[in-house]
C-alpha cells in the first residue's frame, strides 16, 4: 500500500474516532443507566421509573428514599396518577419499568403488558369533611342530601369504582359536583373547601390530618382496594426492575405500608 493511502487511511481514522467521542458523551447511558463518582472510583446507577396509583404518593416518597439507602446503585422516580390513566400510558408504550394500581382490574387489563402481579397491599374508604366536620356527616346516607356539596372521583378511578359500589349497595343517589380523576383531586377539593365531602381512601385522609376529618364507612357497608405491583415487559431494567416488586412484600417496606395506614396485603 503506498504511504499516500496509508496517510490518508490514518487521517480518516483520527476523525472517526474525534467524532465518537462527543457522541459517546451525549448518550449517558441511554439506557438510563449513568455514571456516577464514588469517592475517586466509578460505578453505575440504574434509574427506574415506577408508574404508581396516586394514593400511594407519600408513602412511595418515603419508601423510595429507603430503598435508595439499601441499593445505592438505583434511583427510583415515580409519576403518580388514577390506575386508569397510569393504564393508558402503559398501553401508549411511555417508558416505564414497574407499575402498582389502586385495583385488580385495572392490572388485570394489563395482563400482556406486564409480569405477575403481587398484591402488597390493600385499603378502605371514608369519608373526607371540612375539619370539624361542619355539616355534620356521619354516615354514607347523608352524602344524598342534595343541599350537601359532595365530590366524587370519576367512575372509571378505581376509588371512583368502589365508591359508586358502596353507595349502590346502600341504594343511595349521590350527585357530585365534580368527578375528580384521581382521590388526591377528591381529597383536595374538601380541603380547599370546595366540597363539603367527600369519599377517599384511609390512607389519604390520613395525610392531611390538620384539614379533613375522617368519618369511617362500616365494614359491612364499605370496600376492600386492592393493590397490585407488577413489573412492566419493556422495561430495560428487567432485573432492577423485579427486585423493586419483591422488595414491597418484605417486612420493611410492609412496616411503611401500614404505618401509613394501608392493611396487609
């Protein structure tokens, strides 16, 4: 090979390479899996993104920095939202790697989208009043009273679903003001004074203990939510991804389920 096509090989081969490098930078592990400095050496965080029901807002919070301690090598991020709308996403394909709804069905409709699914938790309903509770609720009859501002979740929410469940099987006709997308939407309304009620999780109310009052719904008048975590089939952190689940069901994370209010699963 003469020297003039050896150079010219070499050259081009310099400019490859400067080229890869910028590239290389920008990608960041476009697996979502990035460097970080460990005290002077180098390893690697897995970020995963969890699609939760919005009542499990605080405690996820308070669950995602404890496991974070535990596995220093993943960063959990959730986006919280209604089981119906975290549903669409999924079946919209955003990216995601495990997903926890407020209701079997829900997950049940997700079945070619996700692995097995495990319960890790469930919950009740009450009834959310002004502080003091004003209008003086004090039971799911009252919420008919056409002169009380009442708020429901929306019928396709899970805590919309088993809402209209209870007032059905009470044969009571509620007409919300509004039909909310989610029960923290719900919740928010009784607290900002909007509703004068309003039937939301346990778990909810409980988070806003200086605002709302609490009227308990009966076991034999009130519904069971169940809550199933799956991992998701496009998840690029299949095994991150699985350990998450399975980490809901150990005694540590159940200790924050409960001491949020949830029961056992």
């Amino acid at each position: 090979m003469s020297p003039f096509h050896t150079g010219r090989r070499a050259a081009a081969a310099i400019v490859t390479a400067a080229l890869l490098v910028p590239l290389a930078a920008c990608s960041g592990g476009g697996d979502d899996t990035t460097k970080k400095d460990n005290g002077g050496g180098s390893g690697s965080t897995t970020k995963l993104t969890v699609l939760a029901a919005a009542s499990l807002t605080n405690v996820f919070q308070k669950a995602s920095a404890v496991y974070e301690k535990e596995h220093p090598g993943t960063k959990v991020t959730f986006s919280f939202a209604g089981s119906q709308e975290l549903a669409a996403q999924v079946k919209q394909g955003a990216p995601a790697d495990a997903l926890v709804t407020a209701d079997t069905k829900t997950m049940d409709g997700l079945k070619a989208d996700t692995g097995a699914p495990t319960i890790i938790a469930k919950n009740r309903l009450v009834i959310a009043t002004g502080k003091g509770n004003p209008k003086k609720v004090g039971a799911l009859k009252d919420l008919a009273d056409s002169k009380l501002k009442v708020v429901l979740a929306a019928p396709e929410v899970p805590v919309g679903r088993y809402s209209k469940k209870v007032l059905d099987a009470q044969r009571l006709t509620v007409k919300p003001v509004s039909q909310e997308p989610n029960v923290r939407a719900v919740l928010s309304k009784v607290e900002l004074g909007e509703a004068d009620a309003g039937i939301v999780y346990k778990t909810d109310a409980a988070t806003a203990p200086t605002k709302v009052d609490a009227v308990d719904i009966p076991d034999a008048q009130n519904a069971v939510a169940s809550y199933p975590a799956a991992t998701l089939k496009t998840s690029q952190h299949a095994a991150a991804a699985a350990a998450f689940v399975k980490w809901l069901s150990t005694p540590e994370a159940q200790k924050l389920l409960q001491d949020a209010g949830f029961q056992k699963p």
